[in-house]
C-alpha cells in the first residue's frame, strides 16, 4: 500500500488506503485504543516477519516446517486426485511448497494474498518449478468473502492455512472465519489448518519478545506505516513494545505503550495518550488439540487427523467439512 497523495498522483484508487485510514481512526479513538494486526505486513513488516521466523525464540515457524516435512506423504493424502488447493493468506508460500512436492496429485494452485507483488513473484517461481501446475493468484483480503476462479469451479478442493493465524482472531471470529472457509471450499472439502499450542508461559513470553528485539521494531513499524500513509507524527522513541501471555485468555497480548503523557496527530486529527496508556496491536491465540477440536466441529468441520513436533509445541489439525 502507498500513500494517498501518490495514489492521487498516479489516479490510481484509494480505497484501500481508506479502509486503512478508517479503520486506523476507529482504533485510536476507542478505548482501549486498538490496531488490527493484519496491517503489520507493509513491505517493511513483512521483511521484520520473516526476520522473526528465524529467531531462536519464535519456534512455531520452525516447529510446523518440521511437522509439513516429516508428514508430507501423510498430509498429501488427504487431498483428492485433479484437486486445487487454495491457501489463506499465501505470504512467500514457503510452506505450500513442501506439500506441493509431495501432493503431484494436486492439479491448480490458488494462493490468496493481499500483497500482490510477493503473488505475482511467486506465482512465477511456483509455474517454473511445477510446469504441469496451474497456478492462479488471488488478490484479496482472504478474511472477506470472495469468489474461486472459474478454472476450479470443478475440481475438488482442499484449503491450508498454515502459520496459527487463525490465533489472530477472537474465538468467535475463528468460527465465522472457518464456517466462511467452508463455503468457498465446498461440502467434503479437507482443510490442512496450523495451530499453535499453549504452553509454558516464560516460552510464550519470550517468543513474542526476543533478546535481539525484532518483534518490538516489528510492533513498531505500524506506526511508522501510520506516519507514511496517513500523516501521522508518532514519536517511535516515545512508545515501546509489551508483550505477555494472558493466561486467562489463552493468549499472547501486543501493545505498543506510551511512555509519557502526550499528543500525536494522525490524518489532521489529535490523538491523546495518558502516560502508560497502550494501542492493543495484535492477540495471538494458543489453543490444546482439545479446544481446537472443539471450535473447528462448532464451525462445521470434522477433526479428521492432528499432528505435532516432537515437543508437542505446534500443531497441523486435517478437517472435513460437513456443511
Ligand atoms: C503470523 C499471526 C502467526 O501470532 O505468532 C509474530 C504474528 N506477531 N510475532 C503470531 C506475530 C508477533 C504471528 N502470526
């Protein structure tokens, strides 16, 4: 996303931005103050994200790269013959890779991304290394409905959506999310889903806030994304990274906290901050292979097969749906 004025310029549409603006002005003006977390990954955000992945601290990336490749043949059964596999939130499709070498079976590839520029570039890799795939990119904010390409209309489909993303939802926004998923893939459709599990706090804790204080710039840079393509004058030096697991809610809470009492403006507007006061910028939900079980058949899907690494840190749960 750029800015409006350079939008302007070129004539191209704004209306994303205003989405952004929108619902930008809507969390700073409420209280709590609050962000969504799906606006992290400018191009900025998306480099300190894959930054995180390699962390010594943030272990799901590791752990479900590990669980895809010890069971890919096992995963790859459970998607039918001519299917088309379409991923929620595609990113670099590292991970639908190592399923894509293991399903040939498999016969269109539909990641669905709001980064068009990291789809197109895949989408390329992708159709050089995979000729007799057809690879088709969607961009669209996956959370919202949308339509499959005609070309899969046909076939049967599987979905993935990997990396616990769905952790970025409320419980009841994971139900409505996964009853959403249900209706784009269809009746009978498998749904290979990456859930992160709960455990040990001081683990949680220090995975969303490593020594080398990556997640903290991370949290950071949406406001420094808020400066650009807004307007803002967010002081970086004057807000600083929290992270904890709240284990009430079995989850891992963000904020970014103002370290004084101060005003910051953003699109022509005072935004005012009590010293301590927090913007909530993401919730990271862990879940036991119970409690998942539990809201994936709330949602109309059957647990068909559950996988973890070796230390029982992550979890890729198989699901059928039955509405
Ligand atoms: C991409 C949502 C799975 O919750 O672990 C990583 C995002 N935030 N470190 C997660 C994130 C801080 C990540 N998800």
């Amino acid at each position: 996303m750029v800015n409006v004025q350079a939008r302007l310029a070129r004539h191209e549409p704004t209306v994303a931005v205003t989405q952004f603006a929108r619902d930008v002005m809507a969390g700073l003006t409420a209280r709590p103050k609050h962000l969504s977390p799906k606006y992290f990954y400018d191009a900025a955000g998306a480099k300190l994200f894959e930054q995180i992945t390699a962390l010594p601290e943030y272990y799901p990336t590791r752990c479900e790269l590990a669980i895809l490749s010890e069971n890919a043949a096992a995963i790859a059964r459970l998607v039918p013959e001519r299917a088309a596999l379409i991923e929620f939130g595609s990113g670099s499709s590292k991970k639908a890779r190592i399923l894509l070498a293991a399903a040939p079976q498999v016969a269109a590839y539909v990641p669905v991304d709001i980064s068009k520029e990291m789809l197109n570039d895949e989408a390329v890799e992708l159709r050089r290394d995979h000729p007799r795939l057809t690879v088709l990119p969607l961009e669209t904010d996956f959370t919202e409905p949308f339509q499959l390409p005609a070309e899969v209309a046909a076939m049967p489909r599987a979905g993935f959506f990997p990396g616990s993303t769905i952790g970025n939802f409320e419980p009841h926004e994971a139900c409505s999310f996964l009853r959403h998923a249900g209706r784009i893939l269809g009746r009978g459709a498998t749904l290979i889903i990456g859930v992160d599990l709960v455990k040990d706090a001081k683990i949680l804790n220090a995975a969303y806030d490593d020594a080398a204080g990556v997640t903290a710039k991370f949290n950071l840079n949406l406001l420094t994304r808020i400066n650009r393509e807004l307007g803002g004058n967010f002081d970086l030096e004057s807000f600083s990274h929290a992270a904890f697991y709240n284990s009430e809610r079995h989850r891992i809470e963000m904020h970014l906290v103002s370290k004084q009492r101060q005003k910051v403006e953003v699109a022509g507007r005072a935004i005012e901050f009590r010293a301590g006061e927090t913007i909530h910028t993401e919730n990271s939900y862990k879940y036991t292979l119970e409690t998942f079980g539990a809201l994936a058949r709330g949602s109309g899907w059957a647990p068909v097969a559950v996988w973890t690494d070796a230390g029982g840190n992550f979890s890729i749960h198989a699901l059928v749906n039955e509405l």
